[in-house]
C-alpha cells in the first residue's frame, strides 16, 4: 500500500462520520461535527457537508485512480492552510483559542503538514500539463 493510497484512506475514515453529519445530521449533527464551537447555519452547514462529502467520494475515487484523484490532496492542503491561517492562528494569537473546534484543526494541521510530501507533484502537474 502506498503513502498515497493511505492518505485516500485516511480522508474515507475521518470523513464518513463527519462530512455525512455535518450534510444529513440537522443542526445537531452540525454541532457535534464542528464540536458546538460555529452558530448554526443551515446554509453553510449543508455548503460544508457538501465539500467533506465531495471530498470523502473523491477519496473513494482515489483508490482505484491514485494519481489522476491527487489533485484533491492539493485542494485540501490549500483549503485547510487558509482556514488554519486566516481563523484558527488569530484567534490562538488573541487568547481565543476556545472558539477553536481542536479537533478539525488537529486533522488539518496533519493533513498540511504530511499530504505535500506524498501528493506525485511530477506525475501531477508535468504528466498532465503540456507547456
């Protein structure tokens, strides 16, 4: 098995429970997903769900079809590292750190920190584009 297969199934296991109740689980399954630290809102509850779902059936793709899915692996780590730096950092510098769902931040900051070194950047970007 491959770094990169692994990584496809590491995005399946965190996102069957998550991306699902955040998308199907009403207000409640928002809270418990996003651990009650976001006001409810229907519209970016279902906007977020959506993206984990996307992102989970993605994964699923990328089973079978590693390198032509990796793309999504870059997607996470760009999407992930901006919302690291543009809500959880300030709020952490300005002793807010208690509006930080911990959890969410945890997996992203694992998934910044290890994807850039196993997505196929060659195969990526220099199989597929032609200059």
């Amino acid at each position: 098995m491959t770094p990169l297969v692994l990584a496809y199934i590491f995005n399946i296991i965190v996102l069957i429970p998550i991306g699902l109740m955040t998308m199907l689980g009403g207000e409640k399954g928002g809270q418990l997903a996003c651990q009650s630290k976001f006001p409810e809102s229907e519209g970016f509850r279902t906007i977020l769900g959506s993206l984990w779902t996307a992102i989970l059936i993605g994964s699923v793709l990328g089973l079978f079809f590693p390198i032509t899915m990796s793309a999504l692996l870059l997607i996470q780590v760009i999407y992930k590292t901006l919302w690291l730096l543009v809500y959880a950092m300030p709020r952490m510098l300005n002793q807010r750190s208690n509006e930080v769902p911990w959890g969410i931040a945890s997996v992203f900051f694992i998934i910044i920190v290890s994807y850039p070194w196993i997505i196929p950047w060659g195969q990526l970007f220099f199989d597929t584009v032609r200059w």
